[in-house]
C-alpha cells in the first residue's frame, strides 16, 4: 500500500504534510485518520484498519510473556490517533516527535502496510547500517531473490499399466 520515500517539513504547530500518493491510497481506503505510535528511533503510521488488525495479533500473543507485555505496552501506550486535516497534514504529537528526534525536516518512508516518519540523520544512519548489513556475505542472504524456475510438466512416459509379461 505505502512505498517510496518523501522529504518533508514540520510546520511550527507540528504538522506534517502526508505524501499526495499515501493520502490518495487512505482516501481510497476510506480512512480519514492515522494511528502513530513510536517504533524503534521513528515513528509509525497504521491506518485505523491496519492498526486493528496489528491490535487482532497483538491480542493473539502468549498473554504473560514478558517480551509480548514489553511490546503491546510501548506500542499501544504511545499511540494516538491522528486526524488528517483537510490540506492533508497530521499533528504529530509533540512527545512522539520529540521521542523520534524530528524537528523542522522529515523523511516518510512507505513501508507497506503502514508508512514512517524519521529524523533525515537517523534515517541516513538506518540506511548505512542496513546496507553494511546486506553486504555481510555471513548472512548468506541472496539479494535480489533469483527468479523462479518456471514449473515443468513430468516427462511424457508410456500411458496405461506397466506390462505383467516380464519384457523389459
């Protein structure tokens, strides 16, 4: 649903311009706000509808698991849902923008079936790290996927039974 990345500014109220291509996706989708929580060093934006499912699986998880209790907290204790206004902006909360390090300028990365919003440092850091990582030839990771081999029908053989007269 959300692909590309975007280079935008902050307002001095904290609005951030979402890109024309993911308002359109949301409209068509008939979303008219986001739910924006704090992931990693930025901040991730659901659509309402992506955000109840990602709730549906949360939900699913081993209850008392430490790890699981850790992650719904900080996911859904740092939520909110975010209006978009009718130039196509959303306020970005002033803890969450400050928690991700974004002032004046923002990069927005689509990222499938939500889209993020990061500091330009902390995003140029992101890429470097992630590209050494894929360099690292230990991971035996083959980048891009190779194509797949297209499905043969099996060999053209003798139709019927095997023979019981014992030729060969």
């Amino acid at each position: 649903m959300f692909k590309g990345t975007y280079t935008h500014r902050v307002d001095g109220k904290g609005r951030l311009p979402v890109p024309a291509v993911f308002r359109r996706a949301l409209a068509e989708a008939g979303e008219s706000s986001v739910v924006v929580t704090l992931l990693d060093q930025c901040l991730a934006v659901w659509p309402p509808r992506e955000w109840a499912r990602l709730e549906e699986q949360l939900a699913l998880l081993p209850a008392f698991s430490r790890q699981v209790k850790a992650l719904t907290r900080l996911l859904v204790s740092r939520a909110a849902d975010c209006e978009i206004d009718v130039q196509g902006r959303i306020l970005l909360p002033p803890l969450l923008r400050r928690s991700a390090g974004i002032g004046r300028e923002a990069v927005v990365v689509g990222v499938l079936n939500r889209f993020e919003v990061w500091a330009p440092e902390t995003w140029s850091s992101f890429l470097q790290e992630s590209e050494r990582l894929l360099d690292d030839v230990s991971l035996d990771v083959q980048w891009p996927l190779p194509p797949a081999s297209p499905v043969r029908p099996p060999p053209a053989g003798p139709v019927g039974p095997p023979s019981s007269t014992g030729e060969t």
